[in-house]
C-alpha cells in the first residue's frame, strides 16, 4: 500500500468510528429514555358551567395531573380561568374543552368565568 492509499484508508476508518460512535450514542439515548418513570396518568375531572355557576364549584383532587373537561351547558358564552395555572378558555353554549394542568403543590386553586365573576360565578379547586 502507498502513501496515497494508506491516507484515503485511514480517512475511511474515520468515517466508521464517527458512525458507529454516533449509533452508540442513540441507542444509549433510547435506553436512558425506555428507563425514565412514565408521568402518572391525569386524573379526569369534569367542570360544567352555566347562568351563573359552575358545577361543581369547590371539586376536590387528590392528585397534581388534572385532566379537566370543562362544558358549557347555559346559553351564553362562560369562561374558566384559573390564573394560578395559566388557565383561560371562553366557550360557547353546548361546547367542551379539555385542558391538563400539572399543579406544584396541594392547595387551593381559585377559578372563575371573567364575564360572570361578579354574579358569583367563581369556584375553587382543592389539590389534596
Ligand atoms: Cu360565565
């Protein structure tokens, strides 16, 4: 073998290190990954709103994963915003909307619809 060859060669070999290095890599990735605990399922919990309340108004959880399925059952459009956690959906009449919120500890989480907050259209969370 030449010099010239010899030099292509090694640049071969190169080339199949980097491969097999970065392969190595992604199954370490998908390893790290398969090994991760899974995020617990949320639990469900169902909001109905109407003229001028919500149903339920003081729901209880007893987990931080909540999958809250908010309903408008009246005939005017309602609102649920809960600020502490970033939540803030208008809805039509007869419409539903799911929205998942991750809360950081158990309390007390406020909520209201902007437009009837004054009727008293407010409730509050509780996060055991
Ligand atoms: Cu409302």
């Amino acid at each position: 073998m030449d010099r010239t060859k010899l030099r292509k060669r090694r640049a071969q070999l190169g080339v199949a290190v980097a491969v097999a290095a970065s392969i190595a890599l992604g199954a370490a990735g998908v390893h790290a990954k398969a090994k991760a605990k899974p995020a617990a399922a949320p639990v469900p919990l169902t909001l109905t709103a109407k003229e001028f309340s919500f149903d339920p108004s003081t729901p209880s959880v007893t987990a931080k994963r909540v999958r809250i399925t908010f309903t408008n059952s009246g005939t005017v459009d309602h609102n649920l915003t809960i600020k502490s956690l970033r939540v803030n959906h208008d809805l039509k009449p007869g419409k539903s909307v799911t929205v998942v919120v991750t809360v950081k500890a158990g309390g007390s989480y406020p909520f209201y619809c902007e437009y009837h907050q004054a009727k008293g259209m407010t409730g509050t969370l509780k996060v055991a």
